[in-house]
C-alpha cells in the first residue's frame, strides 16, 4: 500500500506530497561534455548564468568541511548565482554548515532540508541525515516530496527516500531545481525505477513550465535501464562515457570510488558550459565515497 510520511522542514514549516503514476522512457541520450568557461559577464539579454554542483557528504558530521566544498564550488564567483544540492546531510549539521557558508563568504545564503533517515536499525554513529538544496538566491515554491516505493531496507533502517525542490530567480529566470537520493544496491533497481517515474509524473503535473536542475545520487550509473526515463525530459550533465566522477575531475576520494551515481540533469533548453569534478586532497573531502560534481549553466529567457 502506497504511503505519503510528512517531513519536518527547518524554519519553513511546509509540507509537500505526491501520487505516482507509471512512465516510461527512452534509451539514454548522449551526455554533455562541454568546458567553455562561463563568466558573470555571461549575463545577456537571452540567457543568464549559473553553477550548480551535487555532492553527498555521506553521512559525515563535517559542517565546516562541507561548508568548504560549497564556498569553492557555487559561492565564490560574485555575480552569478550558485545552488547546491546535498544528499545525506546530517540533520545536526545542516544549520552549521549554513553558519560555515555565511563565515566564509559575504553573499546571502538560503536552505531548504528534508529528513528522509532517522538512522533506525544503523549503528549510532550513522546521524539522521536528508536531502538540502542550498543557494544563493531565494526560494519559492518549497516541496518535500517522499517517494511511494521504498525498499525492505530502507523501511528496516526507518528511512523513506524522497526529494526536494524550490524556485528560485536569477536575473528574473525562474528555474526549480531538485535534490533527491534513490535507493541504492544492484537488487533495487526495480525500485529505484518506480522512484524516477514518480519524479518524473510529478514533474510533468507541476505548475511550472520554466527550466529544471535535477541535483542527486541516483545509485545507478547513467546508462542504467532504470535511468531512462529521465532522458524524456532532460539531458546528463557528464562525459559520453562516464565510469567514475574522477572522468570529468581529480577530487580522489578517501575511499574506493565507486561507479558515477552522482548525477546533473537539466532542461533541454539549458546550456552546459562545463561540468567538472573540484580537485580534493583526501583532508579536504568530507565524504569517504562522493566527490562533487560541478556544472557551468546558461539559461534562456523565454
């Protein structure tokens, strides 16, 4: 039987929910690989920049190193405007980690959170974490949406997958970007599927018809057969090949780096000026097994 929780969101207090609806899509498209450089003179009459990177901390309560990782990736270039989106954020630390940004950088930095883990039947040092997006604009139109498929782990370890989405303006763009983090394991990928094509109906019945960011670890490689479906809507920010995150950058992970799960989407109508992964020393990464991926956007004015 299909189950809509509700999530607590700090300092907002709003509550989002969604059915799901079957879709299907085709094989994966070709990926972007671009590496023009955007400057905030980029700035036109028809498009307006933006960087946006994806990064899991992995459950690690390194506020200040995460803060880190955010300032070097979205928060240092003055004018243009920066967005990140986080999977497993520890709940303790999410506010720290807004506090670190605002130490480290003179813009204004805005955060929408989402439980999904409470850490049931892990050991106790696994925190309760969710998925953040963190930006330099304002949000609009916060939702928290869990996903009606969950695996038998994710409901032994108290946790529902789900993802987040809000608004937010540049230069007068509206665009809605999503944070989300599927189930993982080779034996879910049934349903890591019904995930994706909730994501997906629940976007194509959204009352918003500008551009899309899709920010995430999908645990699934790009050529996936449960990854299709988002090919309808959007294209892979990432090489043609991907095997790892290192392929488009060198942040060497403390750990073994496992096949590339961590995913840019965006709008068709979206230009991918570059995509990279930072360079990271094994001190600086606050993640044992994600690096970051970091993506140069322009977006057209309708």
């Amino acid at each position: 039987m299909n189950r809509i929780r509700r999530f607590a969101i700090s300092a907002l207090g709003l509550i989002a929910s969604a059915t799901l609806l079957e879709t299907s899509g085709p094989d994966p498209a070709k990926y972007v690989s671009n590496t023009t450089a955007l400057t905030a003179s980029a700035t036109t009459q028809r498009s307006v920049p933006l960087r946006v990177m994806t990064f899991n901390p992995d459950e690690k309560g390194d506020a200040d190193g995460i803060a880190n990782v955010i300032t070097d990736a979205v928060g240092d270039s003055a004018g243009i405007a920066g967005v990140a989106g986080l999977q497993e954020l520890c709940k303790d630390e999410r506010n720290k980690v807004i506090e670190g940004l605002r130490g480290k950088s003179d813009r204004t930095w805005h955060s929408v959170y989402m439980l999904n883990d409470r850490g049931g039947g892990r050991p106790p040092w696994v925190c309760e974490n969710g998925n953040a997006i963190v930006t330099t604009q304002p949000l609009r139109g916060i939702g928290l949406v869990p996903f009606h498929a969950q695996s038998d782990d994710d409901r032994d370890n108290d946790e529902t997958r789900g993802y987040v989405h809000a608004s937010i303006r540049v230069h007068g763009v509206a665009i809605r970007v999503y944070s989300t983090h599927l189930t993982g394991g080779g034996e879910h990928q049934a349903v890591r599927r019904k995930q994706i094509n909730q994501l997906i109906r629940d976007i194509n019945r959204e009352n918003f018809r500008g551009p899309r960011v899709v920010l995430g670890d999908f645990n699934a490689t790009p050529e996936a057969p449960e990854m299709a479906p988002l090919y309808r809507l959007f294209k892979n920010v990432g090489p043609a090949t991907p095997t790892t995150s290192s392929s488009i950058g060198p942040c060497p992970p403390q750990g073994e780096r496992p096949a590339k799960i961590d995913h840019i989407f965006v709008s068709r109508s979206i230009e991918v000026s570059g995509a990279y992964v930072p360079s990271l020393a094994d001190d600086e990464n606050p993640s044992d097994g994600h690096c970051p991926v970091v993506a140069d956007l322009r977006v057209r004015r309708e």
